[in-house]
C-alpha cells in the first residue's frame, strides 16, 4: 500500500457535506450506507432543513448568501476540522470544482473527495483541457487557444468556418459565450464575452471553437481510482436544455450505434487515464451523426449521475467515498453492464411562462410520485422553503423501465402525479415536452428545445 493510500485509510470515517439541498442529502444517505458518519454545513437560510436534520451532525458556515457561507473556503475547512471530519465531499457547484479549495482542503491534512487540485485546474481551464484531451487522441471541436490581441483572433477566425463561438477560457455553466456569424461581430462579442468570463471567473481569456449544429449533447461516465484503474460507466444523453441548461437527460443514448458509443467511451477512459484522474468524474461530447467531439470534462459528480446508476446498478456517489479513502474500485470494465434505460427531470423552482423566472419561497404541497422503476431525490419537504439565494432546483424525478419505451410510460405516471403548490415549478413543461413525437423518438439535439419554446410563445 503506497504511503498515501495508508495516509487516506487512517482518516476517521466521517465526511463533511459542503453543499445543500438534494446532492447533500444523496452524499449523505451514501455516507451512512457505508458506514461513515456526515456533518453537514447550513447557512442561515437552511438552518432548519430537511438535508441538515439528516446528518450526524452540523455546522454552521455563515450567512444566507453563499458568497458568506457556502463558498466561503476557510469557514468550510474549519467546519471540518472542528467536527472531526477525515473528508470533504464537495458534490456539485459552489466549491466543487475550485482548485484552491481541493489545495487547501488537502493541506489542512483533509482528503478530498476528488481529484487533485492539479487536474482540477488542468480540466477546468478549457484551452488547456482542449490541450490534453487532443495529447490523448481525443477529437475536438476545431478551435483555437487562447487569444488575447485582436489581430490574432481575426487570422484565427479567417481559418475556421462561420458560426464560431467565442467561450470564456475558465467558463462554464453557460457564462462567457457568445456566437457569431460574420467576422463583423467578432469584436464585439469577444468584448462581451470576456467581461462576463472576467466578472465569473476572474479570468477574462477567450478562445474560438466552430459551432457544431445540430449536435447532440452526450456525456461519459467515468470513475478512476488511486491505483491507476479507470473505468466508464457508458453514457447519458443531454441535449434538452435551454441556454445549455440541462432539463432532460437519459441513459443510454437513444439511437447511438454500438461502434460510436464504443469509440467514445474508449475515448474518456483513455482521456481520464491520460491526465491521472481519481474519482468520479464526466467527459462531454458533442456528437453528430457519426462524428463525435470532445466539449469538456466535469471534475465532479453530475446532477444527472441517478440516471447511470439505474441502468448500471453502481452507487457512485459510494464509489466517490470507497475511492477517497483508498479503495481499489468495486468493479472492472468486464461486469459493467447496461440494463433497461433511464431518464432524469430536473424540477425547478421557476415559472417556463415567465421565462423561467425564479419562483422562491414555502413550499405548501409537495406530493411526490411512487411506483415501480421511480426515484425522487430532493432535499425538500413540504413545509420547507426555497431560498432565493441559491439554485432553485428543488428535486430530481429519475425513471427506470427495460427498455425507453417504459421509461417513458414511467416518466408520464411520475410526472402527472407530482404535485407542488405554493411555487412555480418545471415539471408541466416537462410533461408537455413527452408528448413531443420528437422526444418520443429520441430526435433532438442542443437547440432543439430553444426552437421548441420559440414555436410555443
């Protein structure tokens, strides 16, 4: 055993939460399935929360606003050391894919329930993840690097082909893009895009990539463990979205040939092995018809990860914890197996007929759907409350059948019987959305959903 592992193995088997609402609870109910005892942290506003009453223990972080709690580094890091903690489970957003927060949490002598600061960074920045992923031999979007005088970026973009996108170097979750269409607008659009990815991401360098439309949006799951094995856990299609927000996404990706779906799972192992990942962690492609392209890689668990787990049977979540502390990865390539197909809607706490404007506030009615094949993970209750200072997603309704057939029949039953009152929420949109031949059919990519709400109004 290698003087790191042992150093990870002697940690006390309890985690601190650094996050809220449903990915709290799922780390925690992950905890306790292996034994391992959870601190949750709480701002203000969730002192009272379902999530937090579900934990061995919690702390306090600060105020309401997450820039005073939540992603406040040095209040999370002693949170943990004064409860004891021997790890931090980072799940999604807020600090789970800052690089200094994995530093420091490994030098205050924590484990980080991830990869290492250093691939953080790497994955994190997307010229450079663009980088790695071609030293792999991983296909990607034609581009460039990062471009800094306007000289350069009208020469770069005289090599590509019109539409391009313009995207924030450190960007993500949308922020920091803009498409062009004429080499008129390229001044305009880096200027804007690099005072959104300035104001973001305090780091305002920009790149070109063509627009590949229409492409579909699929994803790879992958874990990777501290003794070199990586594995994929096939993959999740994610191509309804709305202003790349996902708002669908299912596994396995209806339609894909078996070549192709082969290619690029090959593809994210290789890309993972390559960078020296550990954990769980997700590479993005674009994909059309039979070409695919690396997007980028998430270091860090997905909202969407329920589905991958129904059609492999794998707890990742678990999987995270095992691999933290040490442990050779539960299963090798040979027994991963697919079985039937799953689909996730990701409820939201705003109104799709006001431009899913936020709808914050007491929740008065939340009847959750049961039945064969049907999962809700949320961290709320009814009585609890959305605050109007954080995501507002609210819960996840994840549907397993044998085959996309009844996954879809499952995903009407779930949704028709959800019933929320006292704020708006996404979930009839999301039943409209199954009735689309389209949808039924599995014939959407990226846009398609814009199009569709355009075509609705």
């Amino acid at each position: 055993m290698s003087a790191r592992s042992a150093n990870r193995t002697s940690q006390p088997q309890r985690v601190l939460v650094a996050n809220r609402g449903e990915i709290a609870l799922r780390i925690i109910r992950a905890a306790h399935a292996l034994g391992w005892e959870t601190v949750a942290i709480h701002s203000d506003a969730d002192a009272d929360s379902h999530w937090v009453a579900q934990a061995d223990a919690s702390v306090h972080v600060g105020p309401s606003p997450a820039r005073k709690s939540y992603l406040d580094i040095a209040a999370v890091i002693d949170a943990a050391k004064n409860s004891q903690c021997g790890y931090v489970h980072p799940g999604y957003g807020f600090l789970a894919e800052s690089p200094e927060f994995a530093e420091r949490v490994a030098a205050a002598g924590l484990v980080f329930v991830g990869p290492s600061a250093t691939v953080i960074e790497s994955m994190g920045n997307k010229v450079r993840a663009r980088q790695s992923a071609e030293h792999a031999r991983v296909p990607v979007v034609p581009g460039t690097g990062s471009l800094d005088e306007p000289e350069a970026v009208q020469q770069a973009a005289a090599e590509l082909a019109f539409p391009l996108m313009v995207k924030a170097a450190a960007g993500g979750g949308g922020k920091g893009i803009r498409v062009v269409t004429a080499s008129e607008e390229l001044s305009a659009a880096i200027s804007a895009a690099q005072a959104e990815a300035q104001a973001a991401f305090g780091d305002g360098a920009v790149y070109l990539e063509q627009v590949i439309s229409p492409a579909r949006h699929i994803e790879v799951q992958i874990l990777a463990d501290t003794r070199g094995n990586v594995v994929h856990l096939f993959e999740r299609d994610c191509s309804i979205q709305r202003r790349r927000q996902k708002l669908i996404e299912e596994a396995p990706a209806t339609g894909l040939s078996d070549a192709l779906r082969a290619q690029m799972t090959a593809a994210a192992v290789r890309l993972a092995a390559d960078v020296g990942y550990q954990g769980a962690g997700t590479v993005e492609f674009l994909v059309q018809e039979d070409r695919f392209y690396f997007l980028e890689m998430n270091t860090r668990i997905q909202v969407e990860h329920p589905i991958t787990e129904m059609v492999t049977g794998v707890d990742l979540v678990a999987e995270q914890l095992r691999i933290a502390a040490g442990a050779e990865l539960s299963m090798s390539q040979d027994n991963i197996k697919l079985a039937g197909a799953a689909m996730e809607f990701r409820i939201n706490a705003e109104d799709p007929e006001q431009d899913f404007f936020p709808s914050p506030g007491p929740i008065t009615r939340f009847d959750l759907p049961e039945g064969a094949g049907i999962r809700v993970d949320s961290g709320f209750v009814a009585g609890g409350e959305i605050a109007p200072y954080y995501d507002s997603m609210l819960a996840k309704i994840i549907v397993h059948g044998r085959d996309r057939a009844q996954a879809l029949a499952r995903a009407r039953q779930a949704l028709s019987a959800l019933a929320i009152e006292g704020i708006n929420a996404t979930q009839r949109l999301q039943l409209d959305l199954l009735r689309h031949p389209d949808v039924q059919a599995g014939h959407v990519a990226t846009a398609w959903l814009e199009q569709y709400l355009r075509g609705s109004r």
